[in-house]
C-alpha cells in the first residue's frame, strides 16, 4: 500500500479550479542556494525551470496555462530555515508543487513540518538518505534520485571487484553521510571487506590532519570519503595527501565534481567513485538541450532536477488543474507504465496525449518510476579518475 493518505485537518484550501488561458500556475524550487551544497544548487535550479519553460512554451498546459517557478533557499544545513522558506513557498507564493530539497535531512524537516502536513507534492532531485523512504509524509514526497541503501552495495560490489578489500570511511556528520556509510559498511562487510574504522568529519573545519591521522592509524590503505567536494570531504582528502596518510581513495556521489580534481591536484589520480545518471541517449539528450539553454546539464542531480520538474507538470495537466491533492495522485499515472513513453524535450508531446486522454509513462533522462514508497531505483555512474577528470567506466 502506498504510504498514509491521510492530510491533517488544517490542511490549506486545495486550488480547484482550472487555469485559464495565460493564468500562471506557481511551481516551487526549493535548494541549498547558500551553505554547503551551494555550488549545485544553481545548475539543478536551471535544469528544472528548463523543463517548465519547455512545457509552457507548448502551449498545451492546461489550455495555455503557464508555470512561474518560485526559488526559495533551504540552505542545506539549518532545518528552521528552510522550513521557513518552505512555508513561504507554500502559504504566501501558494506554489502546488516543489522540485527540491538538495539534502536528506532538510527534506525531512520540511515533509514533517511543512509538505507532508499542508498536502504538497516535493520532488527532490538529490535527497539520498535511506532514512527518507518510510516517511509519515501522506505520500507527498518522492525522489527521482536513488537511495544510498542502493549506492552503498553498488560501491561496495565495485570496490571489492576492483581488488580493494580493507578500508577506512569517513563521512560527513549528517543524515546523508550517515546513511550512506552505514549501507557501504553493511554491503561491503556482508561480501568479505573490512571496514577498519568508521568516522564522522564535520564541514567547515580549516583543519583536518587530526581526522586524517586518526583514520591512517587504523591501519588501512584506502580511504573511503563520503562528504562534499568545497567542503569537509575535500578537506579530509587534502589533509590525507598532505600528511602521507593515505594514496587512494573511494568516493561517493557528493565528492564527483571536477571542482575537486582542480583544487586537489594529481593525488587523486585513479581514485574511483559512484554518482546517480546514465550514459543513456535520453540522458545526453538532456545534456543537449541544456546546452542549448546556456548551462552545462552534465553533472550531478541536474537530469533528475528536469525529471522532477518534467513530472509535476505532467502530473499538473493529467490533473486538470491546479489541485495539489490532484497533482499528486497523478505522479504515478504520468511516469509509471503502462502509456508511450517520454523522454527529454518531449513534453509538449506529453501534454498533448494526456490533453487528450491518453496515457503517458515518462520517462525522462533518468528512466524515472516511482515505486509504493515514491522512490526511483535509478542507475549509477561509475567514475575514475583519469588524466585528472572524471571518466565514466560502468553504469550499474
């Protein structure tokens, strides 16, 4: 059964009506515009109002209706805030859907407080913690990214193939790097690794050759790194290379990022790591239009932004209006078989079979369905650091 139904009986007044002609309908775009994903959060923004001004453009939304995007910061890392700008988005810009949050345990905080009580589909294109798949959240939070229980047994299947069978992890002191420790840990004992010491970093430190010392006296030669790549998992890396404690590394999806091979250097030449996306011909369709938008689509969480904006639109017109309840009990319908399937820059066609009373499976860059718990399985990308860029060598 899908998750509790049930909305609270304070629930804010649902949009019944359908648009007319020209009416704009908000949509609401809710990152970690400041603090510690920052970086991201530009190009994920991008990537979902991209699919918004494609199915606009169209014309074919709801008789010629037009989505407004509605940015709102949440920061990354202070719940209050970003429930306050979810209430925002929610209660004063009356937005009927949210692509977002970038981290797992914002995108609790606002399920709990905001989202899941008030009745508001969120799509988030990034949160990956396991922690979020048995939300009490009326089934109005899904993800087009896959869960770390998934990205923890992919890297640590892969680690193992690749002849690395005793490490040391360090990951970052939240529900992100928490969960996706614990998984790879799980994983990788459960197949014959060992797992020598298992540490908490904490970003925004100057320092790190203490955690990097502590983690070299463990014993073990490779160091697994689950944090950010501007922020403490960069510097447990630097401070590694700069104390001799470590040569090779293991990486998770938070730390692929070019920006890191810059700033590091060549110490990170042949480390391996994993990141949500395909090598998919919609995938670099996508990459395509995004180029032809004026951004760089190829990185992460930028597919699954488009996907998550592409859904509640299509979700918004099998609707028939602006209904926020509506909208979500249409998710499925518009990216789960059976209908002809989707895919990037084909959202006007969309619009026009659901206009019509057809049926539509989307699915996108990112080969999106949504299962009993609003969760994609997803693919991961495999990459190694070659020549100093990341190449990819697998999809899994």
């Amino acid at each position: 059964m899908y998750r509790n139904f049930i909305l609270a009986s304070a629930a804010v007044p649902m949009l019944l009506s359908s648009p007319a002609f020209g009416e704009e309908i908000k949509m609401g775009i809710l990152l970690g515009f400041t603090g510690p994903a920052e970086s991201l959060a530009t190009n994920m923004a991008l990537s979902a109002e991209l699919a918004w001004q494609e199915a606009s453009k169209s014309g074919l939304l709801l008789g010629g209706a037009t989505i407004v995007p509605v940015r709102g910061d949440s920061t990354c890392q202070d719940s209050s805030t970003a429930v306050t700008a979810a209430e925002r988005l929610v209660n004063s810009e009356g937005v009927v859907g949210i692509m977002g949050p970038t981290c797992s345990g914002i995108t609790v905080a606002v399920t709990k407080n905001v989202t899941g009580n008030i009745g508001v589909t969120m799509i988030s294109p990034a949160a990956t913690s396991p922690a979020i798949t048995e939300l009490d959240d009326g089934d109005y939070t899904f993800r087009t990214v896959p869960s770390d229980a998934r990205q923890g047994v992919v890297l640590a299947e892969y680690a193992l193939e690749s002849g690395v069978d005793t490490v040391a992890v360090s990951y970052v002191n939240d529900d992100y790097g928490k969960g996706l420790s614990t998984s790879f840990e799980t994983a990788f004992v459960e197949r014959g690794g060992q797992v020598l010491m298992n540490a908490a970093h904490e970003d925004g430190r100057g320092d790190y050759s203490a955690e990097a010392g502590a983690l070299s006296a463990s014993g073990a030669e490779v160091l697994v790194v689950f944090g950010r790549f501007d922020q403490g998992g960069r510097g447990i890396i630097q401070s590694s290379l700069d104390v001799g404690a470590f040569e090779s590394f293991v990486l998770a999806d938070g730390m692929i990022s070019q920006v890191l091979l810059d700033n590091v250097g060549p110490g990170l030449e042949g480390a391996f790591g994993t990141q949500p996306g395909s090598s998919s011909e919609a995938a670099d369709r996508f990459i395509q239009l995004a180029s032809e938008a004026g951004f760089d689509g190829d990185g992460g969480f930028r597919a699954e932004s488009y996907d998550a904006a592409a859904v509640l639109a299509l979700a918004l017109q099998a609707a028939g209006s602006a209904d926020r309840e509506a909208i979500r009990n249409n998710i499925r319908n518009v990216s789960n078989a059976p209908g002809e399937k989707i895919y990037p820059g084909e959202l006007a066609k969309g619009l026009e079979i659901l206009g019509s009373g057809g049926e539509i499976d989307y699915e996108g860059a990112t080969s999106v369905v949504f299962d009993e718990f609003g969760e994609a399985p997803g693919t991961y990308r495999i990459f190694e650091v070659v020549d100093g860029k990341f190449e990819v060598v697998a999809v899994r």
